[in-house]
C-alpha cells in the first residue's frame, strides 16, 4: 500500500475526557510556582469549550477507560489523514532538542503535526524534558538527571548545538506540567517516558487537564504501554529493527494505537507492522528523503523526524 503524501498540517485539537477520570491531586510544590504564570496564560489561550466534552468512548473499537481496544481514530479530533509529521525531540536538527523555545519554534512554523519530547524523571519525582541519563551531553551541567530535584534543576541550562540554523538562548528544560499548559490541546503531543516508574504522575498530568485523547504515552516497552492503556491514555511503542524482526505485534493492537518503526527495519517486517492491525504505523528517526519515501511506499503513514522542515511534504510548508 503506497501512503499519499498528503499533509494536514497542525490543528487545534479537542481533547476528550474519558468516562472514568482519576482524582486530580493536589500540586506539588515541585513545579508549582513555576508553573503558575505558564498556566494562565495557557488557559487565556483555549477558546471556552476545548477542555472537555466529546465523545468519552474512544474510537470504533472501544479501549481506553472502558477497557476495550486502542484508541482507533482519535475521536472529537481532525483524523491523522494523509503522511503525520512528527518533531523528534522538537525537530532537534532545526532547533534546540527538548527545548521550551524549539517546541514553541516548530509549532509556530505549522511543519509537524506532533510535538515530540522525552520525559525523565527527577529525583522528587518532577517529570522533566530530557532524552540523555546525565545532563553532560546536552547542558551546562554534568552528573545524573536523576539526582537532582526541582529546586536543583532551576539551574540547569540547555546548550544549544553547534549547527543549529538561527539563534538560541541558553534556558531551563521544561517540566512536562508547563509542555502540557503551554501546548495541551492545541495539537498533538508524543511524549516518550524513559522513567516507568513516571507514568502514574504522567498520567495524572495528562488526566487532569482532559487531554487522554491528544497525548500519545510512548516507550521501548510493550509492557509500559499496556499499563498506560489501562490508565486511559494513548499510547506509541517504537521498536528497533533488531527488535522488530522477532516481535509480533497484531499481540499489541489492544493497547497501542501507534507502533513506531526503525528506518533500518526489513522490508517484510515493515509489511509486517503495517498488517498489525495497529491504528498507526509511523517510521523513525527518518532524516532523508529516501528513507522518508521507502518507508511511506511501504505503507507507514508517517515519519519521526529530526528534520520537520526539510522532510515535510512541500505542501506543509508555509
């Protein structure tokens, strides 16, 4: 199946509460006063009407809180028709990775339709924006994210890349509470949960801004997105082609509504995947246009790129 490269470009998405919701804790003082100035001005934002309502069973097939399949077509939203760009830590071969200034940078631009972001986990317990165990790679910083606490990180700053097109200042990682105030709602968010031990206040988060229908929980693990499922949230697997050569996954269609695959995967287990009966099947980390086209001509329709305003079809671009 050849996947027209058609692109829908970023919408304001509705997000759906599910029919059965969590209690909504109360604020920590980790990320709390932060937070605030963010979160207001988010909720100035959002028309009247887009934090709730909807439909609460999610898709043809049930799932989600009722305990049926994966959410299939992400209900009371635009559908993901034609080829999903999605940013890849932000697009993190165009602006800074995991950067409140790069996410904010590729939403603006319109060339993905979601943002995605890794999550790690403090040692309080703060979920935060960073792909890497230790701050070395990407900050000014050295030693384990995970032995710092929110009041540490206040001084943590991302170094923007040599190379990166355009001008960057040095600014704090994000907390995934102020992502979710700044962007919840307005479009679709992928974020991937390196910490699994995060997902209960991840999905708390989530939950308790009504937006299960537009965040895609992601991990390595098939294990960790069933839990996510069962929490009534979204959920992506991505899998490496060494992975993905022994996996059968028609086993995860239940609880996974995107399977991400390897750009270096076989053939016949890319048809494989595609065959899964699983919502979506996108590709990953797809930096080329030969990987972009030999991967949708094999019938993923999309790509997680590093490179959203390169590898967007030309009819994305504004």
């Amino acid at each position: 199946m050849v996947t027209k490269a058609v692109f829908v470009p970023m919408v304001r998405l509705v997000p759906v509460a599910l029919a059965v919701a969590l209690a909504a804790p109360a604020v920590g003082a980790d990320e709390a006063a932060a937070a605030t100035a963010t979160a207001e001005a988010s909720r100035a934002a959002v028309p009247a009407g887009t934090a709730e309502g909807g439909r609460d069973r999610p898709g043809p097939e049930g799932g989600g809180a009722d305990g049926g399949g994966a959410d299939a077509r992400l209900p009371g939203t635009p559908q993901l028709t034609g080829t999903t760009v999605t940013a890849h830590r932000g697009g993190a071969k165009e602006v800074p990775e995991n950067s409140m200034q790069g996410l904010a940078a590729t939403f603006r631009r319109g060339y993905a339709r979601v943002l995605d972001t890794d999550i790690r986990q403090l040692r309080d317990g703060t979920l935060v924006a960073m792909h890497d165990a230790t701050l070395d790679r990407t900050t000014d910083k050295r030693g384990k994210v995970s032995a710092l606490d929110w009041n540490d990180w206040q001084d943590v700053r991302l170094t923007p890349q040599r190379g990166l097109p355009g001008h960057w200042r040095p600014e704090r990682p994000p907390s995934v509470r102020e992502i979710l105030e700044r962007f919840g709602g307005k479009g679709l968010l992928m974020l991937e949960l390196k910490d699994p031990a995060g997902l209960p206040r991840l999905a708390r988060l989530i939950r308790e801004r009504h937006l299960s229908h537009s965040v895609l929980v992601e991990s390595n693990d098939p294990r960790v997105a069933e839990r996510a499922h069962a929490r009534g949230l979204l959920t992506a697997v991505w899998r490496s082609a060494r992975q993905l050569a022994g996996d059968r996954p028609e086993r995860w269609k239940r609880y996974v509504t995107m399977l991400s695959v390897d750009r270096e995967t076989a053939d016949r287990h890319v048809r494989k995947a595609v065959r899964s009966g699983i919502t979506y099947v996108w590709s990953h980390t797809v930096n080329s246009r030969a990987d972009r086209d030999r991967m949708l001509k094999l019938g993923c329709e999309g790509i997680v790129t590093d490179k959203p305003g390169s590898l967007a079809p030309t009819a994305a671009r504004p």
